[in-house]
C-alpha cells in the first residue's frame, strides 16, 4: 500500500487499516492510528509509517487519545510468509526474548536474523523488542488498576529504573504522567482488545455455543469466557463483544501478572482478532471459482492449548460434533482440576495417569489420549505438531485440527474432514490450493455453508 492510499484511509478513519499504518503529524509531534477521532492534520504535516516503532524512533510520541498501544496486531502471515515476520510475531507474542534462542527456532544464524530485521523493520531486535515492551506497559497503565512495579515486571523488565529509563527513551514521556488518579483498584483487570472489522460474531458464537465445555467455558450472546492454567499461572477471561466500537471488552482474572501478556496475547489468538479479514475475504473469493458465497469477517475460533486441541481432535474422530461435546465435556468432569467454582481442563500428566475407565470406548482410542498425554507431558514445550504423527493412533486429520484451532495457522485445509467433503461436493469445483496461504479460513467458509 502507497502513501495515497495511506490517505484515503486516514482521512475517512476507515477502522479496516487500523494496525496497518500509523499516522505522524509533524506540528504536534505525536503519532496516531489511522482512526484516531482528533481533527484530521494537514497532509504537508503528515508523515506515514507502517510501523509504530518506526514513529517511535524518529521522536514522535503515542497518541494519548487513540492511544496507538491498542491497535490490533499484524498477523504473521501479513504480505509475505518470511523468516523476518515470523520473528517479530515471536517478539510480539513474548515467546521469545534472546535473538540467539530466536535464530535457533527460526533456523537462521543470529548474525543474518539481526541483518534481516534491521532491513526490513529499520531497527535492532534488542530496540524493537523495548518499544513492544513499553507498548505493552502502556496499555497496562492507562487502561488497569496495576502498581507500576508491577506493570513493569509484567512487562519483562527487571528494575523499576530500567522500566522507566526506557519509558521515557521509547515514547518520549515518563509512565507516571499516563496514570489516572481517578482508577479504582480492582481484583479484575478490564482491557479493551481491537479489530479490524467486520467480524462475524454470530457465526463465531454459534460455532463455540456447539462444543462449549460446561463450567470450563461460559456463553452469552454477546460474549465468551473460560479458565486457562498453566504450571506458572491459573485464571480465567470473559470477552464482551463491543460491535459498534470494534473491540472486545476483555476481563481477566490472574494470579500472577508476570504472565500477563501471554495471556492477552493467546486471548487475541483465541478470538483472532489481528486477522486482515478483509485481504482474506478478497482473495477466497477471487480463488474459489464462485463455488459459494464468502461469509464476511468469518474467523477462526482457536482453542486456548495445542494438547487441548489434539486431545478435542482424538475425542472427535469419526464421531459427530454432539458425541465429541459429550466427550469431552465427561473427561473435564472427570479430570479437570477443580478449585472452587473454577474448572480447569486436565493437565497433560493427568490425562496421561488416567485409565478412561469413566469411558465407553475402544481401547486403542484410550490409548491414542494416553500415548499423545504422555508425550506433551515429557515435552511441554515442544510446538512443531508434526512430531504427533510418530505417536499410534494419531493421524494427519487430528494434528491438522490442533494446528488450525489450537495454533491458529492459517493455511490449514482439513481436506479428510466429513464436513468440508460434503461442503465441496455441494459446490461447484475450485482449486482449493489457489486458497493458500488462506486455507484454513477456506475450511471455516466450507463449514459455513453446511
């Protein structure tokens, strides 16, 4: 996209390029979101960036207004798939800190990834990994009750000194100026979370409202929740679906705020909030060969876990969506942690304990839960699904599933499925790999017209 075009945008505050650029005006020396509602500067004063950071290193600070921090987030697959993307949604997620540990999984030297990186974003990884650090930490201050030790720690600084330092060096203002008085400490932490519309929230809540897991997950018609835990943290979310402003109202509840960000960021994944729907859309339907009509702001309901996800997809193999449910539903019954009022789906090493004795199945179903339990308990880290498929009873069809909805990759057509089988007998005929790298947004589509 050319700066014309950056214009138009700008000028009607059209909220599908929110995130995609940001906007600098040079007589006020501050940086906006293409949406921002503050009178529209004059184009010789406007300087476009595609990049916040960018804005950022040339001197111009965050709009308190628009408040650039919030915009939602470019996915990784934005323009081209290339190793240099992959790394700064890594940084982005917070998944990775060290540029030695993110070359090792990019499977780059660290001396190319650092050229990469500066090439294609005009900045260092150290650099670019501290203003998303500040960013995150911005958000926290304007929009929660957190002492700003704490935010600082949540953000991955370790000293008070060193967290304002770079406040101040990143945004160009100290962090206490961005506190209101007025904030009333709560337990619960309230965040506003954006998107690019449209969004389909009802083809998303129907779709969840189908395999939702009673009391793990909860549903109204204008929101979603549930339980998450970890070895370091437990808590739990609701997202309030905000249509007529473009975001969610998101409430979470943490016992450690050291993880915080992860945990926003997964919360993004699990509603896709930072998908260009509209790119998406554009070109399903200009590779489908008017098979169907395209749902518009069709997303991909992600499931909050990979092993939730492959432990979902072993209990829902050759079975219909209502046995799946019931499944599932009987094994968190069974083993989920429960404290209080809260459910927790099992942990790895629990399934892998357990006998299934509470189960009416064959036992080489029983054993495909043990054997895939058993192997993410031995490696909670590990991310590369593919290694499933060395595990008995473990197929393409289930480690497709877990990549599309428990990693979210986009390019995933579950071409063994029953549903999109039918789905594109009924069709008329199209080239499903022109789909890429959309597929597994074509998946949903195909779902959709069932």
């Amino acid at each position: 996209m050319d700066n014309s075009h950056w214009q138009k945008a700008r000028q009607s505050r059209d909220p599908r390029f929110d995130g995609l650029f940001y906007v600098a005006v040079k007589s006020t020396g501050i940086y906006c979101r293409p949406i921002c509602p503050a009178p529209t500067a004059h184009e010789k004063n406007v300087v476009y960036y595609q990049f916040a950071h960018n804005a950022a290193q040339d001197g111009f600070r965050p709009c308190i207004r628009c408040r650039p921090d919030s915009a939602p987030g470019s996915a990784a697959w934005q323009g081209t798939k290339t190793t240099v993307l992959r790394a700064k949604q890594l940084i982005d997620q917070n998944d990775e800190h060290d540029c030695e540990n993110l070359a090792a999984r990019l499977g780059v030297s660290s001396r190319y990834l650092r050229q990469l990186f500066k090439q294609y974003f005009g900045v260092s990884i150290t650099q670019y990994r501290l203003f998303n650090q500040c960013h995150f930490a911005k958000k926290l201050i304007q929009e929660t009750h957190l002492p700003l030790t704490e935010i600082a720690f949540s953000a991955g600084f370790k000293s008070i000194r060193r967290f304002n330092d770079a406040f101040l060096q990143q945004l160009n203002i100290a962090p206490s100026k961005l506190r209101s008085s007025d904030k009333k400490p709560t337990s619960t932490l309230t965040l506003t979370l954006p998107f690019r519309p449209p969004y389909n929230w009802p083809a998303l809540q129907g779709f969840l409202q189908r395999r939702l897991i009673k009391p793990m997950e909860w549903i109204t018609q204008t929101s979603y929740g549930r339980t998450f835990a970890s070895e370091q943290y437990k808590g739990s979310f609701t997202a309030e679906f905000i249509a007529n402003k473009n975001h969610f109202s998101v409430s979470i509840n943490i016992d450690n705020t050291l993880y915080l960000q992860p945990v926003i960021n997964n919360i993004r994944r699990v509603l896709d909030l930072d998908a260009d729907i509209n790119l998406i859309q554009m070109h399903l339907s200009a590779n489908i060969n008017n098979a169907f009509t395209v749902c518009e702001g069709l997303r991909l309901p992600g499931i909050w876990s990979s092993f939730e996800a492959g432990i979902r997809a072993v209990l829902g193999q050759q079975v219909s969506v209502t046995a799946a449910h019931n499944l599932v539903t009987k094994l968190v019954d069974e083993l989920g942690e429960k404290e209080g009022d809260a459910v927790y789906f099992p942990t790895a090493k629990i399934v892998a304990d357990s006998d299934f004795a509470f189960f009416k199945m064959p036992q080489a179903r029983k054993n495909a839960l043990h054997n895939l339990a058993h192997f993410c308990a031995l490696n909670p880290e590990n991310d590369d699904l593919d290694e499933w498929l060395s595990l008995k009873g473990i197929g393409p069809w289930t480690v497709n599933y877990a990549k599309l909805r428990g990693q979210s990759q986009p390019d995933i057509l579950l071409d063994g499925d029953l549903g999109v089988k039918k789905a594109q007998a009924a069709a008329n005929p199209f080239e499903p790999a022109n789909c890429a790298p959309f597929r597994s947004y074509l998946t949903f589509q195909l779902w959709q017209q069932l």
